[in-house]
C-alpha cells in the first residue's frame, strides 16, 4: 500500500484517510520487500509467489483513481534449469539511474531486469539464497551475499564474477557498499567483515557481537559503520580501530534492521544532526544521536515486532512497519 502523508498529525497522530491509501493488488503470497526507483515513479516488490513485480504508480494521485491508473510488470522467477517457478524474492536494489532492478531469489540467484520488467541477465554463482542485494553507485557493479556464507561481487555488464569472498562460517545476511571497491559482510557467525576488491583477506574485522549480526549499514560519508543483532545491541564501528565507537544497548530483545538518516556531513540536509534508528521485537523504534551517542527518542507504539524503518528525503518524518499490521509515520523533529 502507498500512503498520502500530507496531513499535519496532531499529539496522537491521525489516521490515513481511506481515499489517500493505494492498494496494489497482484501478489498471490506475502509481499517481502519493496522498493522505490531513484528517479522515477516506479515501485518494485518482491515476494512469496516467486515473482518481482514493477508498478507504476502515478505521482499526482492517490486512493481509488491511482489504483485504476496504475499499471505494472511482473517478473516471473523461474529455475533455468527445470522451467520451474523458483522461490521467494527475498532481496531487491535499483541502480542509482533507476534504469536496472537487481532481484535476490531463494533459488540462490540474482538476476537482472529493465525498468519494462525484461530480464537482462542471471547470476548464477551462490549455492544458498541469496538475503541481500547492492549497486555500487556507478552501476558497474552488483554486490550478493547468501547464506551459502559467501558475498559475491559481478560486473553488471559481462554477468561475469569479479571476486567471490568465503570469509564467514556462516550464513551471509547483510551486504553494504562503502565505495566503489570495498564493502562490508555480516553474518550468523557474529562477526562483521570489511572487504576491498583484489584483496583475498578481509580488510577489518570486527568483533564484538555475541549474536548474529542481522543488518549493516555505512553512513552517508562511508567513515561508521552501524550494526544490530540479536544480542539486542546496535553498535557503530570505525576501520581506525576495533572497539565500537559506541554501543548502544537500550533495546530488550532482537534489533532486526537499522537504518541512517538521510542528515548529516555528506547528505542534502548538512545542517541536521545524523541519525540511527533502530527497529527491534521488543516493538520499539529508537533513534540515536551519533554525535551525542545517545537515545534521542523511543518511538513505542507498536505491539508487536517491528520488522521495517525508512525516513523521507528529507529526515524529518520516520515510517515503521510491524507485525501489529500498523504502519506509523513519526514526526522526527517532535
């Protein structure tokens, strides 16, 4: 569903008009992921019913009149091999130029389509699902890391194998570029891995975390690195040395995601404090101000697990999603 967010929210928020709500009907299972293109008005979703789909989605409507205006592309996901539907789309990135789709799939490969929902090319080199899917930011490459504990970095334009990476001892759950040639792993071994290309030992290693480690992200200038777990901590790390630079511990049970503001040094927004949220099953979104290296504010209205947390362009509002079946839009500045 695409929410219309114009509406000032007053002290106990105010609930999305039905008419301001778009509903995208297709999918024959539970929808795993989405994603907006860069620069167009396109939606990508991956799900359950081993399909991709492109929806595009008008920018000037909302409710009733966009869903009858919208159209889309679906993007069938099958075995090469046997011509079988393949499994869940797990996993889902666009390009920076919002002209290519990158899919993660349960059947172990990542594939390639056009903005029309064409399938460009397959990648066919991991021998477990594949969780998580990066562009570099000049497109020239696409970073995969599965659960076979390997990441794997193609070349976007041959579909060859630039480099594969067998650092962790276990399933590879999260992948993030910090520049055009190193990245960052984590696992369920616990441990975090920072990775150029050409080099076939990790540039850093950091330990710390006595869980898997769920999700990583850099920050907008590549210098910290977030991470969260199951050990129901959230720590940021710097490859200048091994300790975290800080560690935060607020949360009582599993962080399932984090996510930074779009707010800081390197960002469109300079002048605004850089933030973490973090997203956990004890129903609670926390934000944390880096600089201070503290809780700013407990987001605590969900009742169940929270599983999703994205900011608008410009920092000042905050989306949660959880398994309560609400959707909260936060005001980020109150």
């Amino acid at each position: 569903r695409i929410w219309a967010t114009n509406d000032a929210m007053d002290e106990d928020g105010l609930e999305v008009e039905p008419t301001k709500v778009t509903t995208l009907s297709g999918h024959e299972n539970e929808v795993f992921t989405v994603c907006w293109n860069p620069t167009k008005s396109l939606l990508a979703s991956g799900s359950g019913d081993s399909s991709a789909r492109i929806w595009h989605i008008p920018a000037t409507e909302s409710g009733a009149e966009a869903e009858r205006n919208t159209q889309w592309h679906v993007l069938e996901h099958f075995n090469a091999s046997s011509n079988e539907k393949a499994k869940d789309v797990t996993t889902l990135d666009w390009n920076s130029e919002g002209t290519l789709l990158a899919t993660g799939s349960y059947d172990g490969q990542a594939r390639i389509w056009n903005e029309q929902g064409k399938l460009v090319m397959t990648l066919s080199r991991h021998k477990g699902p594949v969780f998580s899917l990066k562009w570099n930011r000049t497109g020239s490459l696409l970073l995969s890391g599965s659960v076979d504990k390997t990441a794997v970095v193609w070349d976007t334009k041959s579909g060859d194998v630039v480099q594969q990476f067998h650092f962790h001892a276990a399933p590879t759950l999260d992948v993030d570029w910090r520049n055009s040639n190193s990245f960052a792993s984590c696992s369920t071994d616990k441990n975090i891995y920072v990775c150029k290309i050409g080099e076939d030992q990790p540039v850093k290693r950091f330990v710390g975390h006595t869980d898997e480690v769920n999700a990583i992200k850099w920050d907008p200038t590549g210098t910290m690195l977030a991470s969260c777990s199951d050990d129901f901590s959230a720590k940021i790390w710097s490859v200048k040395q091994d300790e975290p630079l800080h560690d935060f511990r607020l949360h009582t049970k599993e962080i399932y995601t984090i996510k930074w503001s779009p707010t800081g040094p390197g960002t469109k927004n300079p002048n605004k404090p850089l933030l973490l949220a973090t997203a956990s099953f004890d129903s609670v979104v926390k934000l944390w101000d880096i600089d201070k290296g503290e809780c700013v504010h407990t987001l605590a209205r969900h009742t169940e697990p929270v599983y999703s947390v994205a900011f608008n362009p410009t920092g000042d509002l905050i989306a949660s999603g959880s398994f309560d079946k609400c959707l909260h839009i936060w005001s980020v500045k109150d």
